[in-house]
C-alpha cells in the first residue's frame, strides 16, 4: 500500500492539469509493470478513472473486489469502475451490463449517503453530483439506442429490445440534458472540485453520443467554467480540443471557432500573459466579421490596452471602444444576452473615459501645472512690457525688441493652446463618461452600485457647471428612480445649499427633481428622510449650545417645501408619518430618573394608546424596493403602536429599549435614543458596511467563506434623536467576558486567582511603567473567550462550524473597520450573537482615524486582544483568521475606485461631522458619567469640514493602496503588519484603560 502512494499522486497531479492521454498510458504502463498494484482498491478505482475520462474502453482489470454491500465498518467505492463499464455498455449497446452497473452503483451511492457523517456535507455534496451522472448515462441510453414513442425524456430503461443501430441524437433531444447542465452549474457556484468531473464525464457522453455540435458548445462553455474557476491548464486542454473538432467539422469561417479564439484569448489575459491576449483578439477583429462578437472582442482590446496601458488614448478610444459601443446600438435586439452586451460596452467606454477625465483633472490641479500657470502669466506680463517698451524705443532697439516680442508670443501661443487642449480634453472625456454612464443605467443593471456612485459624486463635485445641471436633468428624466435609492439621504442632504448657482436651471433645481421623483415612485425609503431634515432644527434645549449638531435652515426650508408638494400625491402617508415620527422622538426624549436604570418603566398614557398608522411601515424592517413602484396593502409590516412598557438602558442619555407592535404579529424591538451622539454618522456607517457586503457576495472566495459585516438598521429622526434596531440574541463582548459591573462575567468564572477587571485597570492607571505594568496585568489575567463556544455549542461540528463563523466575522470586521478608520472598539462596543457567534459593531461615531485624536489616541488598527483570539482556538491569528483578513482586503483593493467614490460621495454629504469636536473626544474617554462642561464649543465651519474630509479621503485611498508607514505592501504584507500592530503590546499598553487592553 506505501509503494503505490507516489503513483497516486502523480495520476491526481496529471488529472488536474488535463493530461488525460498521457494519463491513460502512464496508468497503462503501471498495470503491466506491477503486479502488486492490482489488489489496490484505491488505485484501481484511479485507473478507471483515467480509463473512462480517456474514452478507453477496453481496460480491465482483474477482480480486485466484489460487488457486495460493504458493513458498517468498511468503505468501498466501485463508483468509477461502475461508471467506466457504463459507458463502455452505452457505447456497445449492451442493456444488461448497463442496467446491473448503473443499479449496482446507485445502490453503493444511495448506501454511502445514509452512513455518510452530517457533520461534513462534502461528501455528500459529491455523492449527489454523483447520482447526476448516473442520472444523466440514463437518459443518454434512452437517446442513443432507442426513442420513447411520446418523445419523452425521461428515464425509464423499459425491458425491450434495443434498436440495432445507434442513432445521433440531434440539438433539440439534448437540449433537456443542456438545461440540466446549466442548472447544476448555477447551483455549484463554481465549485471546481465537484463540478471537473461532471465537466469530463459529459465531454467523454457526447463523444459517445457522437454529437458533434453539441460537443463543440459543451467544450467551449467546459473551457470558459474552467478559466472562471481558475483551472487553467484543464481550460487549455479543452480550447486544445475544441480547434480541432470545430477546424475537421465546420472550418475556420464559422462563428463558432472565432468565439473559441476569443474564449482563448481571455484565457492568455487570465494567466497574466496580456501581449499574446491583446495580439489575438486583434487578429480576431481584422478577420471577423459578425457584428455580435465584433463589440465583445473590440470591447475586450480597449480594455486590456487600458488596463495595461499599452495605446495612447486616442487609439484606444477611437479604434476600439467607440466602435464597440455602435455595433451594440446597431444590433436592435432585446435578447437578455444583447441587453447585457449593450450594457458593459457602455460601462468600459464610460469607465475609461473617467479614469482619462480624472487623470486631466488631477493634472490640471497639480503643483507643476500650477508653477506652470505662474510661469506663463508671468511671460504674459514680461510681453505686454516689451510691447510698452518697443512704442518708445529706438530704431535700433526696435529690431531687437520685435524678434523678442515674437518669440515670446510664440511661446504664449503655445501655451494657451495646450492649456485649452488639456481643459477641452477633460471636458470631452467627463461628456463621454457622464453619457455612457447614463446609458448604462437605462439599458441594465449589472453596474448598478458602482454607477450610481460614481455618477451621483460627478454631479456633486462639478454643480455649477450647467453641462453637470443638463445631464442631471436627462439622466432624472430617462433612469428608474429606484437606482438611486441607496444615496437618497446624500442626495437628499445636499438640498438648501445656496452655492450651487442661481437661475431656473441650477443645480438644486434638479437635485429637487431627483428627489422629488423618489419621493413619487418610493414613498417609504424617501419621505422618512425629508422628515429627519425637517427636523434639522428640533434639538432638545440642554443640547442647543454643544457643537455637536449642524443645523442648516435652508436645508430644513427645502424639505418642508419639498413636503408641502408631495401632500398632493402622498398627503395621507406623509401626515401618518409625521405622528410616527413625533412618538418615537417623544419617547427617545421622555425624562427618567436616576433609579430606573436596567428597569422596566410603564409608558405615559399618551404614548400607550397610539392609533394605528395602517400606510407607515415598522421603521426598522425590511422594505424590499419595487421596481414598479407598486406598494400595495400586505407588502410591509404597519406601525400597530408600541408595548406599555420600555427597558431603560445604562447612559448619560437612557436610551430606551422598546417593542413595535407590527401587523404581521411580530414584535419589532428597537433603541429610541436621544443625546448628543448624531445618529445620521451611524447611519451612513451601516450604509458604507452595507455595500460593502454588496462586494464581498459578489467575489467568489468571500462568498465561499461567507465573509461579510453585521450591519442593523439606523433610523434618525431629528440631529439628536433616533431609532436603532435592536440586534436580537446579541449581548456585549464586555459583558460575557467581565459581567455589566465588571467583576464577574467567564473571568469571574473561570479566572480563579486571578486579578479583577477593576484591579486591571486600577494598576494600568496609576502606573508610570506602562510597558511593565501591562506585562504584569497580561500575567495575572488569562484570557477566557475560547469558554462561550463550550458553553453554548455542546456538539463538536456545532462547536467548529461557529468557532469559524466568529473567526470569519471578526477577521472581515477587522478589515472594514481598519479601512473607514472605526475606532473606540471597546468590549462594551462590540457585540456576539449568541445562536451564529458573529461578531456586530455598534456605537459608530468615532470613525476615519478620529481615534487618534482623543485625549488618549488609539494607536491600534482594530481590536485584537488577548480575549478576541483565545475564541479562534489553537491556532490564534493564524489560518482562517489571516487568510479570511487577506481575502477581505483583496476584495475592498480590488473595488478601490468604487470605495473611495462611496466615501467621496459622503464626503459630499454636508450633514457628516468629519471631526471630533474637543466635547465629544472628552466624552469618549471620561471616567465619570456625569455631563461635562457645556461651554465648550467649537463651530466647525465649512473650510476646516472640507479639509478633514479630504484628509479622510486620502487615508481611506492610502490604505487601499496599501501603504503602511509610507511603505507600499503586498495584501499579505499589509495584512501581517496590521495583524503585528494590533497585538503589539507597546501600543496595547499606551491605550487608554477604560477601553481594556488586556481583555
């Protein structure tokens, strides 16, 4: 059994990289030379596998096992021995044989599932791809030696004569087993391991079936799975194959062949090798001629030219994806394929014709452009004293002064018409991109997120330029309104200002039309909005002379306004909304006292018996947004009043925590809370973490690992106060590890002997050695967390399927909080769901590396204490932990342009504190609970809230770029030095003590 291991490892390492002849015959040769391989279940099932993969149908082997039912405590797998003798009696038409293999086989398969462990579902996962195989063989049987009198295609090996001769099944009789296919490849998401078998199995079926069409389609779609799921050398065998099938069948002028061409190209631009990719889809383009393919392949060139900046700009435009872009409008067809053409040749047009326009505009905003202007207005003024010199000059110095004054305006000459070549350029470039953009919107969806984006902070940096107004007013004109939706507290927020240009056409104008258009088409996710602006003044009177809150009339004067004109198409939504929104900020504002505190109190008459408000959705559920703008009578959970009583929390301000009495039964707990912590700054978080999402589900290895961020619904309703939806079967960190008086909790429990939480940070406080004393807190206070999955999770696979799902969710929150620079990651801030043990971040307010400039900056990039990576296990921060760290940063790296626009466009959002005031950074690290000082204020004007978030910005740009320490990294570079300097104990121990280095 030893000796035949490197034998094995070869026949697998040849099976992956396609070498299926060379397989057969090496597996040929080992069967000759040795015979004690022969009595090796593992291996002969190997060989039978080569042997069917391979189309030999003459292989044998020597009875190495019998076909019996294996006991309970023996596995045995005669699946490939099985199938080959399938597929040899479907190509020979022996019924017998085929029928007493395919039951033997699914009986061993139907047996292996019933004992298969739960606890692992791969196993299973491949039996059942397994079971699709067989299913399949049978119904080629059915196509291949006989047809079923009602042309049906199901299976049903009936005991009848076969046909003599085998018939070639034709497109549309395969057409059933295609839709199969097609269905399978949906539901595997590119799982390579299952879906490579099934991918060889029907390439070696429709040899047999000997259609040669259909193997050609199978081949080139087999080729473009293979590349997607990065199997490249397979993808390379199968291209291989398909160009000589389809040059012996249908020659080198069938569209065909040109797409297995095109397919081929990709494939050299996925290994990296671009200049062999860009060569062949040009040689494609000059000599192929279909008009459909034509736009994928001068589509493809202009990108990859741009991408590897391997053209000037012009040629790529001009020659490449222009074209691309009049052969899809030419083509008038509203195929699902055509549609989705039209779409990305529109999208990469528009992209690159940004990227140029930003590249200008980065140009004509730089030192060296700047130095350059000063230069020539400095000639400028150097020719104009010539001229006043030559007038009353001499005749001699007349000469010289006219050669001076003529090579001087030569050289002003030129440089004005640069200058205004280098400005009409970028007005060109940022026409294209605002218009293809705009067409992409209309035609499909595929670009959505990051086109909305893009174009909404377009608009926003660029408002008095009238070009900017008029495509505003188109773009509102043809585009659904639903697309813009997940901006409309930005879009929204932008409205009142009074400098974005005066006339009837201005820039607010169309901004009141966009929102306007919202508000029509989308009561429910627009009309809460305008109401939270209405309120931009409504701040309790303890609070009005802090200077946490920004209060813009003009902006309260525009909604109102905006309101009064939607009373006409939703009066009766919009009054009903308003009552909602003065419960919950009465009830957000209602005094408590002292004593209440962790108690339940009974509400005030006035808020217990509450109409019910039958056109007002439950705040903090889920409204899907309908495309048709269609929101009927049972498509949400209405507002029926709230519970006579509410929870009062711990805090400065005693948020409430409340239930919603919802029409579909359920009760909806929510935090009513009012202070002076601005709830929109959470809320735009959530919608930052929210997208976010949006790109890691769309990646194939994030979505794999289920990575992604808890986020919870944030509703403001005036600048002080709001609603947030209460995360239900969470609790804080702090709380399991420490208790909510801080000396109990697991370290209370299972700490025995060692220092309290309080003596922790007593010692750490009054030390002036911190280093030291940080070592001697880490020594007598041993970390715990790894107790909660004991505790709760009693079944081993439970223990390890949330152990990983915990490791999963703090290693992608690690990340995205790293990028927005989340800090005052205290225990108390960060919660664990106690059924699915992820991790949820709540408390957002100190964001963009405002940690550093509390009294005591936060030096660590996220929290990763002790306590954090005693729940990861054995392993620590190694493993699972760093690699779901590196994938999520190889997502938010790879989506850079689309971040950064999303973190501009809330950049733009003059309602976003960029900056901690000097009151809010004392609050976050007092040691008492009583208010601070009121008088300390600081207004913060719009010139210092520019320049913070720009500052923002290019950090946010710094790390996608991953620089760290002005050094540029590799993503596991970034990810190790992040990693060291959350866990360094020389910033742990400078941290401020309240946060809990040590837990």
């Amino acid at each position: 059994m030893t000796q035949s291991r490197p034998y094995k490892g070869l026949i697998r390492s040849l099976q992956q990289i396609g070498c299926t002849h060379v397989l057969d015959m090496y597996c040929r040769g080992l069967t000759s030379s040795n015979d004690q391989l022969q009595h090796d279940l593992e291996f002969a099932e190997l060989q039978y596998e080569s042997a069917w993969r391979a189309g030999n149908w003459d292989f044998s082997l020597p009875c190495v096992g019998t076909n019996f039912l294996p006991s309970p405590n023996i596995k045995c797998d005669h699946f490939n021995e099985n199938l080959h003798s399938c597929l040899r009696a479907l190509q020979e038409g022996d019924l017998s044989d085929f029928q007493r293999k395919l039951r033997d086989s699914k009986q061993e398969l139907v047996w292996s599932v019933s004992h298969a462990s739960e606890e692992s579902t791969e196993y299973i996962y491949l039996t059942i791809i397994k079971l699709q195989m067989l299913y399949h063989l049978g119904m080629a049987w059915d196509l291949r030696w006989r047809t079923c009198q009602d042309n049906s295609t199901k299976f049903c090996l009936l005991k009848q004569n076969v046909s003599p001769e085998p018939v070639i099944p034709s497109i549309d009789q395969l057409s059933w087993l295609d839709m199969e296919w097609c269905s399978i490849l949906q539901r595997t998401q590119l799982h390579m391991n299952l879906l490579e078998p099934f991918i060889a199995f029907r390439r070696v079926l429709h040899q047999i079936l000997s259609s040669r069409d259909c193997m050609l389609q199978h081949l080139l779609k087999s080729a473009t799975t293979l590349r997607k799921g990065c199997r490249f050398s397979q993808a390379a065998a199968a291209l291989h194959e398909f160009k000589l099938l389809s040059v012996e069948t249908k020659g080198q002028c069938s569209s065909l062949y040109w797409l297995g061409r095109l397919e081929e190209a990709k494939l050299f631009r996925a290994q990296g090798q671009n200049v062999m990719a860009i060569n062949l889809a040009m040689y494609i383009s000059e000599n192929h001629y279909s008009n459909q393919e034509a736009s994928d392949v001068y589509r493809l060139i202009g990108k990859w030219l741009a991408e590897t900046r391997s053209s000037n700009s012009r040629t790529i435009l001009e020659k490449y994806l222009k074209p691309a872009v009049s052969i899809t409008e030419d083509v008038n067809a509203t195929a699902k394929n055509a549609i989705k053409r039209q779409c990305q040749t529109h999208f990469h047009l528009a992209h690159y014709a940004d990227a140029l326009f930003k590249s200008h505009e980065e140009r004509l905003n730089s030192n060296e452009w700047l130095a350059a202007m000063r230069l020539r207005k400095h000639k400028t003024v150097e020719l104009e004293a010539l001229i006043k010199r030559l007038r009353s000059s001499t005749k001699m110095e007349k000469t010289d002064y006219s050669m001076k004054i003529q090579e001087l305006q030569k050289q002003v000459a030129m440089d004005k018409e640069e200058a205004q070549k280098l400005q009409d350029d970028r007005d060109n470039f940022l026409s294209l991109a605002l218009e293809g953009y705009k067409r992409c919107l209309v035609i499909g969806d595929k670009y959505d997120v990051r086109v909305v984006f893009r174009i909404v902070s377009l608009w926003f940096s660029l408002s008095s330029q009238k070009d900017i107004v008029n495509n505003m007013l188109s773009t509102i004109d043809e585009v659904q309104s639903f697309k813009f939706i997940p901006l409309v507290y930005q879009i929204a927020s932008r409205m009142g200002s009074s400098k974005d240009g005066q006339g009837q056409l201005n820039f607010q104008f169309a901004l009141v039309s966009l929102v306007k258009k919202m508000a029509i088409d989308h009561p429910y996710h627009t009309i809460l909005q305008l109401l939270a602006l209405a309120n931009g003044d409504r701040i309790k009177d303890k609070q009005r002379s802090r200077s946490s809150f920004v209060v813009d009339m003009d902006k309260k004067l525009a909604a109102e306004n905006l309101l009064n004109e939607l009373s006409s198409y939703h009066g009766a939504i919009i009054r009903q909304m308003k009552q909602m929104v003065e419960i919950y900020v009465r009830l957000a504002e209602m005094e408590t006292k002292r004593e209440d505190t962790n108690k339940k109190v009974t509400l005030p008459r006035d808020l217990r018996n509450l109409p019910v408000l039958e056109l007002v959705p439950v705040v903090t559920a889920t409204i899907s947004v309908d495309h048709s703008c269609q929101y009927h009578e049972g498509t949400f959970p209405y507002f029926k009043g709230l519970a006579d009583s509410v929870m009062i929390m711990n805090g400065i301000n005693a948020p409430k925590v409340v239930e919603c009495l919802g029409s579909d039964g359920h009760r909806y707990r929510q935090l009513a809370k009012s202070g002076n912590d601005d709830l929109r700054q959470d809320a735009v978080m959530e919608q930052f973490f929210g997208l976010v999402n949006t790109f890691l589900r769309n990646h194939q290895d994030t979505w794999k690992r289920r990575l992604g961020v808890r986020t919870y619904k944030v509703v403001p309703f005036t600048p002080s106060a709001g609603v947030l939806e209460w995360v239900n079967g969470t609790l804080p960190l702090g709380e399991y590890l420490i208790g909510s008086m801080r000396n109990g909790g697991a370290h209370g429990r299972y700490g025995i002997g060692d220092w309290s939480f309080l003596k922790c940070r007593e010692h750490m406080a009054n030390e002036r050695d911190k280093r030291k004393a940080f070592q001697q807190v880490c020594n007598n206070f041993r970390p715990v967390m790894h107790y909660f999955f004991l505790e709760r999770f009693l079944q081993p696979a439970e223990w390890f399927e949330k152990r990983l799902a915990y490791t999963r969710s703090v290693a992608a929150s690690s990340m995205v909080g790293y990028i927005v620079g989340l800090g005052d990651r205290h225990s108390m801030n960060i919660l664990i769901d106690q059924a699915t043990a992820e991790v949820v971040h709540i408390d957002l307010g100190v964001a963009f590396e405002q940690g550093l400039m509390l009294k005591t900056p936060e030096r660590v990039p996220f929290r990763l204490t002790r306590d954090i990576i005693d729940g990861m296990g054995v392993t620590g921060v190694e493993g699972v932990f760093r690699r779901c760290c590196e994938e999520t940063l190889s997502v938010m790296r790879t989506n850079k342009e689309a971040l950064l626009t999303i973190v501009e466009v809330f950049i733009h959002d003059p309602l976003y504190k960029w900056a901690l005031s000097p009151l809010k950074a004392l609050q976050r690290q007092k040691e008492m609970d009583d208010d601070l000082d009121t008088s300390l204020e600081e207004p913060q004007n719009d010139y210092q809230g520019n320049k913070d978030a720009a500052r923002a910005l290019l950090r946010v740009k710094q790390k996608l770029d991953g620089y760290e320490d002005g050094e540029m990294r590799s993503i596991h570079g970034q990810v190790q030095q992040l990693i060291q300097d959350a866990i360094d104990p020389e910033r742990l121990c400078q941290m401020f003590p309240g946060w809990g280095a040590w837990l």
